[in-house]
C-alpha cells in the first residue's frame, strides 16, 4: 500500500530533529453545501534541522520514530 503525502505550513520548529506541519483540507458540508477549511496539526522528522516556520512542505508516512512522530519530511513545496 502506498504511502501517504500531505502538502502544509510548518507551524514549529523548536524541537530538535521536528517540526510540526499544519495541513489544511477542504471538503463541502453535506447538507448545508458550503466549503469547509479544518486544519490537523502533525508532527515531522527532520533530521537536518533545514526547514523554517512559514516553509511549504511535503510529509510522508513512516515507521513511528517516537511517541508523537509517525511522519518525516521529504521535500519543500
């Protein structure tokens, strides 16, 4: 089965190793027909340390690396 990739915002990076990435989505309400925006908050490995609040990035799903890690970093944009 494929991985997952989701497409958001780095909220956080003041862990070492982490950042935490905000993903948006968008879906119509079933009975009122108006877009809604929710938004999840995930935790990321980042090894380098490289990505920045404010950065676009891609995460994809992983092996748990700890507790509240279960997604890693692969690219920006």
């Amino acid at each position: 089965m494929p991985k997952r990739i989701l497409q958001g915002t780095v909220t956080s990076d003041k862990n070492d190793q982490t950042v935490t990435v905000s993903v948006e989505r968008r879906f119509t309400h079933p009975v009122l027909k108006k877009t809604i925006r929710k938004s999840k908050k995930y935790r990321a490995h980042d090894p380098k340390n490289e990505f920045k609040v404010g950065d676009m990035v891609r995460i994809q799903e992983c092996a748990p690396i700890s507790k509240t890690k279960r997604w890693e970093v692969v690219a920006q944009g």
